[in-house]
C-alpha cells in the first residue's frame, strides 16, 4: 500500500511542475498575468513565442509519458502483476490532476490537455487499440485546428471524442471511467473558451510574435 501511495504523490509532483510558468520567468514575465492567465502550452506560444510554446508543449507532453512508462515501471515493479495496469492509469490520473492543480502554484495550472495526451501515449504502449485511438484523436485536433485555427475547440472535439472511442474500442472499464474523468476536466477547464465560441469572440492562433 505504500508503495502505491508514493507512485501517485509523485506522479502528482511530477504533473506539477509548471514548466510554462519556469520558461515564462526565465524570460522575465509572469505567464499567468498576460495573455489568457493560463500556465499552458498555447498561452506560452502567445506570450513567449512559438519556438517556447512548442518546448513547454513537448514537455508538458513528456511529463504524462514519463510517469506511466518509467515511474509506472518502477512503482509497478513493486505491486503483484494484477494491480500493474490499474496502478499506471491512477498514476497518470494524479499527474494530469498535478498539471491542472499545480501544488506549486497555489494549485492553479493549465487545462490538461498536453499532459492528458502524454499520459494516453503511454498507456497505449500497455494498452491494446488505444495506439489507434490516439491516432484517431490526433488526427481529429489537426483538422479542427487547421480549419478554424482555434486550439481550444481542437481539444474539446478531442476530449469529447476520447471516452467515445475509449468505449467503442471495449478498452478496459478503469479507462473508459478515467476517460470519461478527463472529458469533464477538458470541458470544466475550457468553459469560458466553450462560452466565447459560442458568441464568436474565442482568439485564433496563428503563431505571432511574443506578446502579440
């Protein structure tokens, strides 16, 4: 029990570390005072510029497939064989909720999105089918995103389309349920984006300069 108790507080720690946050600071701006506040992947491209924005975006990604491939094969070394799988998808859970609640910064952080898809990627090296899930998912963001340019409507098409496809492929239950789980973080997390799309006003992303 221990042991499973230390996987998920260090799978939350690890999803903690606001990496748009620390490359905002290196760069002398508080990324949660400009832009749209929010300590992710696609303000960061906003208010730090794309080549910072893509780095924060590959390591918020980096973060989810670290904790389910080599923390999850430490920890699960150490639990018998029949709670490894549900272990990794716990684990997972906890860093996407790291991410989203970030401990070192008064439990405020991104949407989760970037992480979510980390943690998926990895899974789907343990799961079966899920590989072709996530390419379905990927496949789906780009071409929302490139038709209406809008990352925000990318990720809730995508995260509305995960537990659909998660069921549909009779993934195992716990996914199904944790799917289900990140569906409503997404959609809690984007309800203002949702509200301004809904009246036209939500901002498009075309790779401007820092600040602009």
């Amino acid at each position: 029990m221990l042991w499973i108790i230390g996987a998920l507080i260090v799978s939350y720690l690890l999803g903690s570390i606001p990496t748009a946050y620390i490359f905002g600071r290196a760069k002398g701006i508080d990324i949660r005072k400009v832009g749209s506040g929010n300590v992710g992947a696609t303000n960061a491209m906003r208010a730090l510029g794309k080549q910072s924005g893509i780095i924060v975006l590959l390591l918020d990604i980096l973060k989810g497939v670290v904790v389910v491939t080599f923390a999850g094969d430490y920890f699960c070394s150490k639990v018998v064989v029949s709670q490894a799988q549900n272990l990794r998808i716990f684990m997972g859970l906890c860093c996407i909720c790291g991410h989203i609640w970030t401990i070192f910064l008064n439990f405020k952080g991104g949407k989760g999105i970037a992480t979510s898809f980390g943690v998926m990627l990895g899974l789907a090296l343990i799961f079966q089918g899920l590989g072709l899930i996530m390419g379905i998912l990927v496949l789906s963001w780009l071409i929302v995103f490139l038709i209406w340019r809008m990352v925000s409507l990318a990720s809730i098409v995508a995260a509305i389309g995960l537990p659909i496809l998660v069921i549909s492929f009779k993934q195992p239950p716990l996914l199904a349920i944790v799917s289900i789980v990140l569906c409503i973080f997404a959609l809690i997390r984007h309800r203002q984006n949702i509200l301004r799309i809904l009246q036209g006003k939500e901002p498009r992303l075309f790779f401007s300069k820092p600040g602009k």
